[in-house]
C-alpha cells in the first residue's frame, strides 16, 4: 500500500554555538552520522533540540528527542584528549533538556593555543530513525534554525 499522506514528523534544530558551519564529512567524524558540525567562535554549547541526556562521556552527550531519535552532540577528538579543565559539561543523564539549554563550556583560546580543534559535531546516532536536512551554512549564530529531523514512520 502507498503511504502517499503519510504524516512525516518534523523536529527544528538549531545551532548549538556561534561559529562557522562545517561539513559533516569534513569534520572527519565517525561516531555521528547525518548531521552537521561547527567550528566554534566561542565556547558556549546549547542543545540543538529538546531531549532527555541518555548518555554523558568526556566527549558527548547523547540526547534522546521525541519519536525515538537519538541525537549526538559531539567535541571534537583533540578536544576530548586535552586537559578536562578546558571544557566542562553542565548535563548529567536524566536531565530534561530544552532547545537552546546550556549544554557545555569550552575554552575555545586554549583548545587552538593547543593545536586542537574545537569543533561541535551534531548528528544522528540511529540513522534509520530520520534524516537530516541542513537548511543553513556559512557563519551561523546559537539558536538559528539551522537544520530540520525528520523522523521516519
């Protein structure tokens, strides 16, 4: 049977940080999928969506979001190898999250005084849930909509 008017959920996400939009690909990241990432300009990181933090290591946070999706924000793996004091996340697993909370704290001056990069990857860790459409690139500021989740029937 065709699912012609078949009703596909949709979820806004927005940029977690003020920066400079980053191809997934680009980024070199392994552990999200359909997504995108950003090289931070300061060290603020927002969710991107509402969910619930279903996992918490040094360097994500998973977020679990309405229709099953799991959604990963993601530090870039110098940044995780370098000094915990140069980030600092303020979620713990169980907290209920809404668009735009305060996610974590980078030092952005002392990750690239490091020769690290800063970069915040955002993506599906359950790929067959949905897609992700990114709608915006180039220079994006926390809380534009930057992408739209749509999830799978």
């Amino acid at each position: 049977m065709m699912k012609l008017f078949q009703r596909k959920h949709q979820i806004k996400l927005v940029a977690p940080v003020n920066g400079m939009y980053v191809d997934l690909r680009q980024a070199g990241e392994t552990k999200v999928q359909s997504g995108f990432a950003i090289e931070p300009m300061e060290g603020e990181i927002h969710a991107p969506l509402a969910g619930t933090v279903t996992q918490l290591t040094k360097q994500s946070v998973t977020l679990e979001a309405d229709f099953g999706c799991e959604y990963v924000v993601q530090l870039g793996q110098p940044v995780a190898d370098l000094d915990d004091q140069l980030f600092d996340w303020h979620v713990a697993v169980g907290d209920q999250l809404s668009v735009n909370d305060a996610l974590a704290m980078l030092d952005v001056n002392a990750i690239h005084a490091a020769d690290a990069s800063a970069i915040v990857s955002c993506g599906l860790s359950n790929q067959a849930a949905a897609d992700v459409e990114v709608e915006k690139t180039g220079l994006v500021s926390q809380g534009d909509q930057l992408a739209t989740l749509k999830v799978r029937s």
